[in-house]
C-alpha cells in the first residue's frame, strides 16, 4: 500500500519483491540462496563505501531509505539455515513473507555478533567454523516459531547484516557432531568473562512489547527471564532503554520490572553480574543501575564516574543540553500536538513531563492508529523545521498514545556504549518499532539492531543467541526451584538426528496454469511475467 510508506521498511519490501520473481517461475529452491548472496555481497559494498565521496552506493540506488549496517551480514547462510528449519522453498501459493525476510535478518545478525569473521579469501579456524555449523544444526532442529514451549509461542526476529559466502554443501554433514558447551557449573560460569561468550557484550531492550506486552509489567515469564539471567551471567550487559519516563522515581520502574527483578532475587544472582543490568529512562534522561539488593539504584550524573560527565565529549548528550532548549523543544511539540487535537476532534488529553510531553485517549476512548501516526508526522515536520528546536528528539505512536521525548534512543545506546567502553559493533537493540514513527528507529543509528513485534519473539531471539553461543539453557540445574515457582516447566529440546539438506536442483517443466496463480498471487504484471517465462 503506498499510501503507508510511514509504516513501510524499504529494505525488506525490496528483498521481498526480488524474491517474487523467482517464486513465480517456481524456481526459488535453486535460486533462493544465490538472492541473498547478492542481498548479501551489496550491504557490504553499500557498508563500506564512502557516499560523501563516491556517491551513493549500488543498494542506495535501489532503496533510497536504506540505512547503516554495522556488522557484515551472513544472509546466505542464514537463509540456508531457516529454509532448513522451515521449508520457505517447499511452498507453492505463499511466497517468503515480510516477517520471515525479518527473521531471517534477524537470525544474519546474530550471527554476525557471535565475534567471528569468515573470508572466502583468508584460512579460517576449522574448529570455530565447525562449531557454527554445530551450533546452527541445532537452531535449525530445534522448537521454533511454530512450537509451544512451556506455553510460551516461540518466534524468529531480526535486522541485518552477512558473514560471507559459504558453499551450501558447507552447512551439511561436515560439521561435527560435538555440541559447543560451556561450564555447566556455577563456579566457572559465575567467573566467565564476556571474551568467552561467542555473541554481544551487550543487549539493550524496549520496553512495552517487546520485554512484557504493551502497557503490562513484566510478570509470569520465566522463560525469558531465565534467559536474561543466563546473558548475564556469561558476562553480558543487559539494558532496558525505555521511553517511560519516571525520572529517579525507582520504585516505578521496579513495578514495571517486578518479575524479572523477582526472578534475580530468588537465583540468587551474584553482586558483579547485577552490576551489569541497567535501565535507561526516558529515553536517554534518567540512568539506574541494578544494586546488590535487586533494587534499581540511580547512576551518578555529574563529577568523577558521573555518567553525564563522562559522556559530554558526545555532542547531542543530555550533559551538553540547557535548560531553556529543553523546554522549547517541549513547547512547539505541546503545541503541535494541541493544534492536531483540534483540527481532528480526538478526544484525548495531553500530560506534560519533565523531558516530554503527550497525547493519550480520555477514558473508555480510543484514538484510531491513523490519527496517532498523523499527529506524530506533524511533530516530526513542526520539530525538524522549527528553528529553536536544536536538540534531539524522539515523536512516536504508543500503539494507544503518542510521546514526544527530549532525546531518542540513538543517544541513550550511544551514551551508555561510551560510558561502559563497549564498541558500537558489538551491541544489539532488541525493539518493535523500527518503522519511522517508532521510538526505535533511532538506535538503527548506532548498532545493529533485532526486529521484534512482541515478548514471545524477544524470548525466542535471546534462546537463539544463546545457542549459538553454545550455552546450555539449562546451565544452573540446582536453580529449577525459580522456574517452578513462577509456573515454568523443565525445557524440552527435539533432537532431530537431520543434516541441514542441500539445495537440490528441483528443474522440472513449469505448468501454467499455477504459473498464472502464482503471478496474478504476487500481483506480478501479466505481460512481465511472460516475459520472464520466455527469458525476456
């Protein structure tokens, strides 16, 4: 529909449609994986090439919106890896969707961030390379999207990037059998620094929809806080960056937490993995911190160790910011936001807060998703032209309300990247809304990025990040008393005994008739899909 390009990514529209052709002519088990070695081979060029000077990139040219990729993509081998898992090429009237494009970038970019790089062109380690094809196996036999785990409906995710271009055969039966552990025990785990885990030094999440569902807290998920808790303690920093905007009011921020910090308490997690955890307030306003106590602690803002302090060489950082730039910018948006009320009669209120300000429904009322993405494009239109307003800023739709916030998650990444000196490249923002009227778009900016629509699918990526890394989910066996108490059952893995399969050549005489349905199913113009069947 392109009167929506507001709630369209161009990227994966294109993949999708170059994709179409080659469903059409019934041929994608032959050409599929050659597609995403193109897709893959020009989000390198376009990652390395210098637009100031060269001028755009090949993939620019064909999708102006496209954005920046941080890491190299292994798109290829993670298609092989997906189509193995769920027979995308075995189908014949639906054709590879917008959300299996997404996980399928999403599955490219964790691998990508398992701190391994393959070149056709240099020796890479046999043992290392082995271990991936292991550790992919085992993703690609195991529960997905599809299967009920302890009740919870597992899900694929992500955005971008490519580890290089691996021959199919490559993913069959020479890999070894061995599976990649690390210690199961306590003791060597709880000491486990993060240059031993094969995957990001550091996640940071969105909060709403993506940790717990939409305006909930996070409760009665123990799968996924399960998962969190073994993240850290194999030595990752994890952080929620969130638009809820509390100030260093902690005990709403807990509220919002309860279960997981629940889940942390009762695993007894140790004092220097809790040191690892974070939240980001508003944005990018307010820093706490994770105490001893399994409380949320502020972080000091100004003076030695002062996060503020140490983060104000990064120009757009809240320690460079005035006062009266703050408010200026709260006061066009305000009013912007008060003009759209009138003119399209919503029946809502505005709440003005320290570092934002926003639209949400009157009770029992709802405002239609047009009028909120409207309201939020005409802030963005007002703040960007507006002359006073020289800060960053973050206009986005709620799902039910829309906010306006000093800041954006951009800086929130960047800031906390530069304050626990952790490079860009080897963090991943977990979130939901990475369209332009979503408060994640912006961290596309600064790293690479997993695309979520809901915790499920958060639960299923960081299960997947996990076992790539080859650690076992069931790393603290005495600690299943956690589990129980919050409703969760023991993990049940499938052990298929199935090699990932090569991708035969199918070649088989095109009948016409599906070939039609197949066109006229993909809206593929009936004189061009001629044209394609007879080569033209």
């Amino acid at each position: 529909d392109n009167s929506k390009p507001h709630r369209k990514d161009g990227l994966i529209e294109w993949m999708k449609d170059m994709l179409n052709h080659s469903f059409v002519l019934d041929c994608l088990d032959t050409t599929a994986p050659d597609t995403f070695s193109h897709f893959e081979m020009l989000i390198e060029e376009h990652r390395i090439h210098n637009e100031s000077r060269n001028g755009p990139s090949k993939l620019r040219q064909l999708v102006p919106t496209v954005g920046t990729f941080h890491t190299h993509l292994p798109l290829r081998k993670a298609f092989i890896a997906y189509n193995k898992k769920y027979a995308l090429t075995r189908r014949k009237f639906i054709t590879i969707s917008f959300n299996e494009l997404r996980h399928i970038l999403n599955l490219a970019q964790i691998m990508a961030l398992r701190g391994e790089e393959y070149d056709d062109h240099m020796a890479a380690d046999r043992d290392r390379r082995d271990s991936l094809h292991t550790s992919l196996k085992e993703w690609a036999n195991s529960p997905g999207f599809f299967h009920h785990d302890h009740d919870v409906l597992t899900s694929n995710s992500p955005p971008t990037f490519s580890l290089g271009d691996p021959a199919i055969q490559e993913l069959s039966s020479s890999a070894k059998e061995d599976r990649v552990t690390s210690s199961s025990s306590n003791d060597d785990v709880s000491s486990m620094s993060n240059k031993s885990f094969r995957g990001p030094t550091m996640i940071t999440f969105d909060g709403d929809q993506t940790l717990y569902r939409d305006g909930a807290n996070f409760e009665g998920n123990p799968q996924l806080a399960n998962y969190l808790y073994l993240l850290l303690r194999h030595g990752v920093t994890l952080a929620v960056v969130t638009a809820a905007g509390y100030e260093y009011n902690t005990e709403k921020y807990e509220m919002r937490l309860s279960g997981l910090l629940s889940y942390f308490k009762c695993k007894k997690l140790p004092e220097k993995d809790c040191e690892r955890f974070y939240l980001f307030g508003g944005e990018c306003n307010f820093l706490l911190k994770l105490g001893p106590d399994y409380k949320l602690h502020p972080v000091k803002e100004y003076g030695p160790g002062g996060w503020k302090t140490a983060t104000k060489f990064i120009l757009d950082t809240p320690g460079n910011w005035n006062e009266d730039e703050i408010q200026s910018l709260l006061d066009v948006a305000e009013d912007t936001i008060m003009k759209t009320m009138k003119e399209l009669r919503l029946r809502g209120s505005i709440l003005r807060k320290k570092r934002a300000v926003g639209l949400y429904p009157n009770p029992n009322q709802l405002i239609p998703r047009e009028a909120l993405d409207e309201t939020v494009l005409r802030v963005h239109e007002m703040l960007n032209q507006h002359e006073s307003v020289k800060l960053p800023f973050c206009a986005f739709n709620g799902g039910s309300d829309v906010w306006v916030d000093v800041g954006n998650k951009r800086v929130g990444v960047e800031m906390l990247a530069a304050y626990l000196g952790i490079a860009p490249d080897r963090i991943i923002h977990v979130g939901d809304q990475f369209l332009n009227t979503g408060n994640d778009h912006a961290a596309r900016g600064v790293c690479p990025c997993i695309w979520i629509t809901n915790p499920d699918e958060t639960t299923y990526i960081l299960k997947s990040i996990l076992r790539l890394a080859g650690v076992p989910l069931d790393a603290f066996p005495d600690d299943k008393n956690c589990d129980e108490q919050n409703g969760a059952e023991g993990e049940e893995e499938e052990d298929e005994e199935e090699e990932y399969g090569d991708v035969h050549d199918n070649s088989k005489v095109m009948n016409f008739t599906t070939f039609c349905q197949r066109a006229s199913m993909t809206n593929l113009d009936g004189l061009a899909a001629l044209n394609l069947a007879n080569g033209g």
